[in-house]
C-alpha cells in the first residue's frame, strides 16, 4: 500500500474518548496522529460541562468515600440493565475496572482532578447508588497550550474557571448564603487567574486542553480541517486511513491500528430523522458530529448498536437559523416551576434525571401531541440564575419568536400559549397544594436525593416545590434536545469494532458517541457520557499497545 505518512496509530476525532486513546497509546511509545475533520478541536466535549462520572476513582479512594468495585457494577446493572451488547456485563466491568488506570495515567502526566463531592448519582436511592462519584479538571490555565487554544471548541464555553461542581450553587448565588458564599469563591478565582496573568477556564474546555497538553508532549500530532473518508483494510485488517488535509488527498499508513473518536451524528438531520425521528435542531453537540466516522466503519461491516437513543433533556429551541438551542439542567428543577404539555397538564417530574424527562417527552407525545412549556412566576427569575437568559440578545429573540411569553396573570398566559386557561389555572391550583404539604402526590418530585441537588433548601417544605402565584408569569417552549446521540459502532470490553456476527474487526476501535454506549438508554450519574469515553479510549490505547 502506497502512503502519505505512516504512523502506529490513527485516532480519529480529538474530543475525550480520542484524547484518552491518544494519550494511552503515546504514552506506551507509539507513535500517533490525531484526524478532526473540522478546523477546531474538541468536540462535544470541549462545549461539555466536562464532568466524567467515574464510580470508584482514585480521588474517592484517596478521600475514603466508601465506593467499590462491587457497589458500582450493582449500580450499573440496577441502572442500565440489558439493553444489548453494547450494555453486557464484559463491558461495564471493563469501564469499572479502567478507571483507575485512566485517572492515574492523567495525573501521572500533571492533570489535576477535582471531585464533585455533592453531586449525587441520578439514582442514588437504587442499590449501590453514591454520592460524589463524578470528578473533572481543575480550572486550567490555557496558555499552557499556546496558539491550539484559539482553535478550540472550548472557546465557546465559559470564559472563566468556572467548575461544574460551582453550577448547584451558582444557580442561587443571589439567593441562598451557601450560592452567595460560592458565586464569590468564583468571582475570586477569576480575579487570581487575571492577576496572576492566566487564562484559565473550567468544564469542557479545561478536560479537554489538559489532555491535548499531555498529548502533545507526549509526540502526538493533530492534523485540522482532515475527515477521514475510507478505512483501509489488508488481510482483513484495518491498517490506515484515506483522509484530506488542505484540500489533497493523502493516505496514512497505520502500522497498529484506527481508533474512531469521532463523535456521534448530532446534526445529521437524515439520519435523526431516520433513527429517532427528529431533525438535531435542537441538539448542543458540536456541530461537526454528523456520523461520519460512524459510517466508514459500516463500510466495512461495523455493526452498530442504540442508533435510536440520544442523551436526551429539555431544551429550548434555538430562536431562527443562527440561535442556538439551550440545555436545560437546574432551571426545571428549582421551585416556581412547573412543565405542561400542550393542554395545559404536567406529566412527568420536572426535576427528575434529563435523559429520563427526554424519554417521557417522546412517551407524553404519542397521546398529547404539540408544545410543552415551562411555567414560572415572577420570583422565579429573581432568586435563580437562567443560564438560558443571561443574553439579553437572545432573550429579545425567544421573545419575538413566541419561544418566551411573559403575561400578567395565568389566564393571559394560558390564551397567549394556546392553552385552556381552565385547564393550566386547575394544574397550577393542585400544584401549589402539594408545595404546602411538600408531597408530589403525581410525580414524586423532590422525593430523589438527586432531584433536591438543584432545588432551593430555603423553600420548604420541599426544596424543589414553591407554588406558581405571584404574576408576571413566563412561559418558555420546552423541546426534547439532546447533548449527543449514543449510538454508534458496537464494541467489546477492549474497546475493539464488531460486525454484527459478533467477530472483531481487528485493527479498528471505537469509543465515545462514535459508539454504542456502555450506559444503554440510561444517565446513571453526571458525566456519563465523559467518563465511559475517556475509560474506553483509555482502554483502546493499552489494547493497540500491546498488539
């Protein structure tokens, strides 16, 4: 085979599940080139809020947080179950069993992690559920990479070193002493990272430029502006790529083998439409996960697992074709607010897990077709922070698109959503009843350790329920987005592409959203879509290194 360049390993895409292979692979000396097929890097991840939920990880260890091996694969089978393959028992205790070796393989080379001790698992109640499982990148100080931050997804994110672990709190900062005490511990490291002439940022941009500086000192080179096209195959093994890189042609010669990190397919509307029967207009992954690297590896006999899933939640819709839309997490949670349907009637927890609120929006519109709209009253934009609202822009947009309604009474709102005043006026009054008893007596809603992390402790008694009755009302449409779809190739515990008999493609690996997920149709805690990534991608590495 005549060739470009010739490496070890090719690891396509440069978001968390590629970084980690990457990193593995280089730092067992192999020689490796990264392929993004944009002109940015990072991926989803780098917009992300960079959590990677990671049970039994070296940080709980050290702090004797009571996790164990056995205590997470309960959770796991309590959670996930068996929703195929893509879910066996092979591949959860491989995820399990790879995160030591990531987390130590990350700080060995100067990443430092941060656990979020109080964010709990979306089930903490099931057997073997915890609280503070999930961990992410301190702030990082991205100069530390030079120019390849000007290329960076990240660069959309906060432009701060704003953690994730800060969001629960941040999101009553004005409102609750323990907000007010962490929105200044904010306000104070952003001061430090000025004066002390960083420019440091946290989430997605901090996970991901940490791992690029590892790997880049580690050898490892990254082309831009280069989608892989074909996989290239000999003696039934995946032995390069065919890519173009400036506009020429080039084949690169890979003496181990491909890992394809290459995201989902997001914004590939034929192949939503065709798989889950939505467009992506309302997704938050990046706009360069259109299923690419998903398709090269069917070319070839790749079977593919959980297409017809995403990481589901309540978004609101971008406002025309430049908006973007907005995931939303604690906002539906926090009390004066409630989600109804198009007739006006609530039907499912509102501050329930996001991919479970996605799954009863598709379930709720079979019956009750149309608009779903959050509903909140005038304190509820005064105590708490919108993240969708901080724009005053976007604000004037959603306006003028009908997308927010603002109306004196309950009434007024309900004609101006096209809802039966009657109806949304009786939801409100049996709402309101159960914020004075602190009972959902429909939903549950505030009864999850999980569901009372965004709720306000000052609202009792219940920190998720405060009653929708003091005017002007806002109603915001509310649309099942998602940030990424989790189908794709289907893989084993070492991360290695199957055909649909179940044999291996040897030479060719998969992790990420460019594979069928390890968590089925389920979120068991936050970052969980992260924290599988960087395992298997940690995992593919070791696996080509020892090939």
């Amino acid at each position: 085979m005549s060739q470009d360049k010739t490496v070890d390993v090719v690891v396509v895409g440069t978001g968390v599940a590629a970084l980690a292979a990457a990193v593995s692979a280089a730092d067992a000396g192999l020689k490796v080139l990264m392929l993004e097929s944009t002109d940015r890097w990072g991926g989803s991840s780098a917009l992300s809020g960079g959590g990677l939920w990671l049970p039994n990880n070296p940080l709980m260890q050290r702090d004797g947080a009571g996790d164990s091996r056995e205590d997470a694969l309960a959770y796991l089978e309590a959670t996930i179950g068996d929703a195929g393959p893509a879910t066996s028992r092979a591949r959860k205790e491989a995820f399990v069993d790879g995160v030591t070796g990531f987390v130590g393989l990350a700080e060995r080379h100067g990443v430092t992690f941060a656990r979020a001790t109080d964010y709990p698992d979306y089930y903490p109640e099931l057997p073997g559920g915890k609280i503070g499982r999930a961990i992410e990148v301190a702030p990082f100080d991205t100069k530390r990479i030079g120019s390849w931050w000007e290329t960076s997804r990240g660069q959309d994110g906060l432009p701060a070193p704003v953690k994730t672990d800060d969001f629960w709190l941040l999101s009553r900062a004005w409102s609750t002493p323990a907000g007010f005490t962490r929105g200044a511990k904010v306000v104070f490291r952003t001061i430090g990272s000025l004066a002390t002439r960083k420019r440091a940022v946290g989430m997605g941009g901090a996970v991901t430029a940490a791992l690029l500086e590892v790997a880049l000192r580690l050898g490892v080179e990254v082309w831009l502006s280069s989608p892989v096209e074909e996989l290239l195959e000999a003696d039934g093994r995946v032995v390069g790529v065919h890519t173009v890189r400036d506009g020429r042609p080039q084949t690169v010669r890979a003496t181990r083998g491909v890992v394809l990190g290459g995201g989902g397919f997001d914004h590939n509307a034929e192949w939503r439409e065709r798989y889950q029967g939505v467009d992506g207009s309302a997704s938050s992954g990046a706009p360069g996960n259109l299923g690419s690297a998903i398709e090269v590896a069917q070319r070839i006999g790749a079977a593919v697992d959980l297409m017809d899933d995403a990481w589901w939640g309540g978004s609101i819709p971008p406002a025309g074709p430049d908006g973007s839309p907005s995931f939303l997490v604690s906002e539906r949670s926090m009390p004066y607010t409630i989600i109804v349907d198009a007739a006006g009637e609530r039907f499912a927890n509102e501050s329930e897990s996001y991919v479970d609120l996605g799954h009863h929006m598709f379930e709720h519109h079979k019956s009750v077709p149309g608009t779903c709209w959050m509903i909140t009253d005038a304190r509820f934009p005064r105590r708490y922070l919108r993240s969708y609202a901080l724009d005053p822009r976007a604000n004037k947009a959603m306006a003028e698109a009908g997308i927010s309604v603002k109306a004196p009474t309950l009434a007024d709102l309900a004609l101006r959503i096209g809802v039966d005043p009657s109806r949304l006026t009786a939801t409100v009054e049996r709402f309101n009843g159960f914020c004075r008893t602190g009972v959902d007596q429909d939903f549950g809603r505030g009864n999850s350790a999980y569901d009372r992390y965004y709720g306000d402790p000052l609202v009792r008694p219940n920190p998720n329920l405060g009653p929708i009755e003091k005017g002007p009302f806002t109603a915001v449409q509310i649309v099942a987005g998602d940030l990424g779809t989790k189908g794709g190739v289907l893989t084993d515990e070492f991360a290695r592409a199957l055909r649909e008999d179940g044999s291996v493609i040897e030479g060719l690996y998969a992790a990420g959203n460019n594979s069928a997920s390890v968590m089925g149709h389920t979120y068991p805690g936050p970052g969980s879509t992260l924290g599988p990534a960087a395992v298997f991608g940690y995992i593919a590495g070791r696996h080509l290194a020892a090939s």
